[in-house]
C-alpha cells in the first residue's frame, strides 16, 4: 500500500515536465509548507477546475460570461487577433504591443488527425468578423505545417468579408545569429519599403501606434507581420524540387 507521500509524488508527476526527483522536492516542499499555504494551493485547483469555461465571445478561458480582454472597453475592437490555444494570449499580452481583441480557434487543422474545419471555431470567427465591424485580422498561428495550413485557410475564409489578413512575421530570436538561421526562418524577411509588389514580401507595424521603443524589444515576432495577400503561390515545380 503506497503512503501519503509516494501518493503525492505519482500524481505530481502527471504534471507536464515534471519527473520523479522533482516531483518528490515539490511534494517534500508542500510537507513543510504553512497549512494555510497548502490548502490555498488546492484550493486554486479545486477552483479552476470547477469554474473554468470559454469566454462566449473569443473563447479565451475564464470564469465569467465574457472574458476580461472583451470586457475591456480601451481595447481596439477593429482589430483581432487569431491565435490557436487560450495560453498564446497570455504570451502576446506580456509584449504590451496589441491591444485589440482575440479570437481563440481551440486547436489548428490537421486532417490526418482528423481535426477539420468544423472542429476549430473557424465558423464563429467569420460570422464575428462580418458581424463586429473588424477591419484587421491577424492570423499568430504556430509557424509550423498545422499552423500554416490554419492561416491559409483563414485567407481563404475571410477574402469576402473585406478585410485586412495579415501574418506575424518569421524572424530571429534577440541574440540570435544569421549566420546559423535556416533558410525558412530568414527567406520572408525584407527590410525596408511599406509597398507589396509581384511576389515580394511586405513588412509593415501591426500594433498600436505610440508603443514605446523599449518595448520592442520583449518580442520580434509581433513587432511586424507579413502580408498573407502576398505570398507568393508554390508552383508544382517548386513543389517537386
């Protein structure tokens, strides 16, 4: 029969990242903790667990009807952007830069595993956008093969609404070295130039004016977004080779 201890420890390894000799610190580290502490601790968990929902309007989590990112009157309601899990918000509000609205698609397509359109909240970000007088979408899918799949099909999905679709941007990590950056993380960059032509790719600021330049430098992935309207097409060629 296993005691409390070794109890604690298997369940704190079902946590994601959380091996054996972590999991026994952590459950070693509650041991001592004040009572008070403790039960506050389980007490959040019983709480988020119990309370949690999806926000009515973008899908962000949260414990009321509406989310307090859609509640929030300041905020830039032309302007959304699409990301794939609740958890990305958080990551793009702590750049301070967008401040617009979200929308929340709960995953990102991938046929193979059978996540379609019908699945993601694909349907309620077009009726949004035709509805809540959106001018700006922009799309902060993962740069990956599900992520793009994602973003080309919100093109596609939003081409008769009349708005703006605009892309986050590939780029380098601060710090990062050219010289080791693959060809796919490098190849959309161009600097200078707010004009699109043929199939060049066109960069251009996609957050609020007056954003403070000491800011800039908590995120290069949203300090400027690409253009999915000029994308260049893969031709079978290309495809092949």
């Amino acid at each position: 029969m296993k005691g409390i201890i070794e109890n604690l420890i298997e369940e704190l390894t079902r946590l994601p990242g959380i091996g054996r000799r972590t999991a026994q610190r952590l459950a070693y580290f509650i041991l001592s903790m004040p009572e008070e502490e403790a039960r506050a601790i389980a007490g959040a968990i019983v709480d988020v667990k119990e309370k949690a929902r999806f926000c009515r309007e973008c899908f962000n989590i949260t414990d009321e009807e509406l989310c307090s990112i859609c509640r929030d009157g300041s905020r830039e309601r032309d302007r959304l952007c699409v990301v794939e899990e609740p958890s990305n918000i958080a990551v793009i509000e702590r750049t301070n830069f967008f401040r617009g609205l979200y929308h929340v698609l709960l995953g990102s397509l991938s046929p193979i595993d059978g996540i379609t359109p019908e699945r993601l909240k694909l349907k309620e970000l077009k009726e949004r956008v035709e509805k809540s007088g959106v001018k700006e979408v922009i799309i902060a899918t993962n740069p990956n093969t599900r992520g793009e799949m994602t973003a080309r099909y919100i093109k596609e999905l939003l081409s008769p609404c009349g708005v703006t679709v605009t892309r986050i941007a590939y780029g380098l990590p601060m710090g990062g070295d050219i010289e080791y950056a693959d060809e796919v993380t490098a190849r959309p960059w161009r600097v200078g130039g707010s004009s699109c032509s043929g199939s060049t790719l066109c960069l251009r600021p996609v957050f609020s004016q007056g954003t403070e330049h000491q800011s800039i430098e908590k995120s290069v992935l949203f300090r400027r977004c690409v253009s999915l309207l000029t994308v260049p097409q893969r031709t079978e060629e290309s495809e092949i080779m």
